[in-house]
C-alpha cells in the first residue's frame, strides 16, 4: 500500500487502470492494465494527512510482485513532475573508434549524423 500526494495545480483521473494527469504544462495518459495493482483516488481528512490522495495497492503479492507498486508509484509522480516542471532532454553523441559527425541545421528540426559505419 502506497500513498502519493499530488500537487494542488494537478488533477489526476484514474478510469479501469488508466491514468491521466493533467496540469499547467499539458496532459499524459498512461495505461497500466497489465499490471494487477489497484489505483484509487481518494481524498483523507484526518489529523496527520488532508487533501487528495492516491492509493496504490496489490493483493497476495510477493516480493517481486510489490516491486511493480513502487514503479508504477514513481512512474505516477514522473508524471506529475512532467505536468508541473517539464522535462528536458539531453542527448550526447559518442564514439569509439571511428569517428561520427553529428550535424543539426539552423532551423533544429533535425540531426543529420555522417560517418556513422565509419565509411568516408
């Protein structure tokens, strides 16, 4: 059993094992129907919690059947991160022996890579 807290700017809509989380920066949907995990939205009113909840839960699991509960708990708040901060995404380019020439154009639609199988 887990409980993550989503932010106030984010709404999340749980509907048979698909989740989508909408905030400031856009919308993911994703599906989690392959995995046998209940998620549920609930809101909490006591001393310690108050507010909206998620509740993610797996029945008669073992060990490595719990393990998926924290994935899909960290796959749930990636999400929430990606809808509130954004992402950006870095990509390097390395070789090891030959080398590779990566060219992108002014325009930065595209990269277009030469000498990739160490032809000329």
């Amino acid at each position: 059993l887990l409980n993550t807290h989503p932010p106030s700017v984010v709404k999340v809509t749980i509907k048979a094992r698909i989740v989508t989380v909408e905030g400031p920066k856009g919308k993911i949907t994703k599906n989690y129907k392959h995995l046998p995990v209940e998620l549920k939205c609930m809101k909490q009113q006591t001393k310690t919690r108050k507010g909206n909840y998620l509740c993610l839960r797996m029945w008669n699991a073992y060990q490595k059947q719990l393990s998926q509960v924290g994935t899909v708990c960290s796959l749930i708040r990636n999400m929430m991160d990606g809808v509130t901060r954004g992402y950006r995404y870095k990509m390097r380019c390395v070789n090891a022996h030959f080398p590779i020439n990566a060219i992108i154009p002014k325009d930065g639609a595209h990269i277009e890579v030469k000498n990739f199988l160490g032809g000329k």
